[in-house]
C-alpha cells in the first residue's frame, strides 16, 4: 500500500472513510500541540486547543476541497488560538500566559534562564508577530505555507519575519 498524502488522507475523511482520521491525527497531533506550546506554555490549554482543532477537522470535514492541507489545518489552529486568545482576554487581566522555568542543575538553570529570557522577548510581541515566528522559527513552515495560512503573499511575509526577528533581537537585548 503506497503512503497517502495529508491532502489525499483528508478527501477520503470527507467522503466519510473516519479512519483516515488516525492517520491525520498521528501526523499532526504533536506539530498543533507545540505550535500552542511555543505560543502560551501551558500543557492543559494546548492539550484542549489541539483537541478542539481536530473536532473541528471532523466536524467541517465536507468543507475540505483540496489544497494544501497544512495550511487548511493550521487556518483552524489559528482560528481555535485566537478564540482562546479572545477569551482569555475578558476572563484574566494578567499578563499573556507567563512562563516560568523549573530549575534542577547549575546548566539547566541557565538554560532554562535563557529559555525563559527569550520566552519573555517573544511574550512582548504582539499576537500576530509571536504567531509569524512560532509557524516559520519553531514550526519550520516555509513562507508560501505560512502566506496561505494568514492570506498573504510569500514576499510580504517574508518582510514580516525579518523585520520581527529584528525587533526580537531588540527586545531580547534590551532586557537581560
């Protein structure tokens, strides 16, 4: 049996084969959860946010056309996070989702200072910056994927991240 592709895997879930469903799952479970990850730090909100973007794969299943299924996913995923996003605003007036790193030896400490260190640079960015450099930096997606994701085009997103990679650097000196 030759190895379908995510896009394939997907038009035979909407045509109601909810086995294919695994498949998609298992490729793309972790890549969700740690894009939430790099974006809030907290286990239990990502786990649900995950979660809540494959109930809504199977539930919209018969909207999927075809095209490029990474971007039609993590469309989802963005629209779940900015729902959470939203929510968390009206519930909470704390800061966006600190991160606070556990310290065990004298090299994990200062790794995990530098990790919290570059955490707080990026918490400083607004949502839609933080978002560009989680999907190109942390996720590995290319620019054409991501322009598809925020409906733009390659070259403007391309400006977007070094130009937020700039302001990052800024940021991350001026604050240690």
């Amino acid at each position: 049996m030759k190895k379908l592709t995510d896009e394939e895997l997907m038009l035979d879930v909407a045509r109601g084969n909810l086995d294919a469903m695994a498949h998609i799952f298992e490729r793309y479970n972790k890549r969700l959860y740690n894009f939430y990850f790099q974006m809030i730090r907290d286990k239990a909100i990502c786990e649900d946010m995950t979660q809540t973007v494959f109930y809504k794969v199977m539930r919209y299943r018969t909207s999927y056309k075809g095209g490029q299924f990474v971007s039609w996913i993590f469309k989802i995923a963005r629209n779940v996070f900015s729902d959470q996003y939203q929510k968390s605003k009206k519930t909470s007036n704390t800061e966006d989702l600190e991160f606070v790193a556990s310290k065990k030896t004298d090299n994990k400490i200062e790794r995990n200072d530098d990790v919290a260190h570059l955490h707080n640079a990026l918490n400083k960015l607004n949502k839609e910056e933080k978002e560009l450099i989680v999907l190109n930096r942390f996720q590995g997606m290319k620019y054409d994927k991501i322009a598809e994701i925020m409906g733009s085009s390659e070259g403007a997103v391309k400006v977007k991240v070094h130009r937020i990679i700039k302001k990052l650097k800024t940021v991350y000196l001026e604050t240690i």
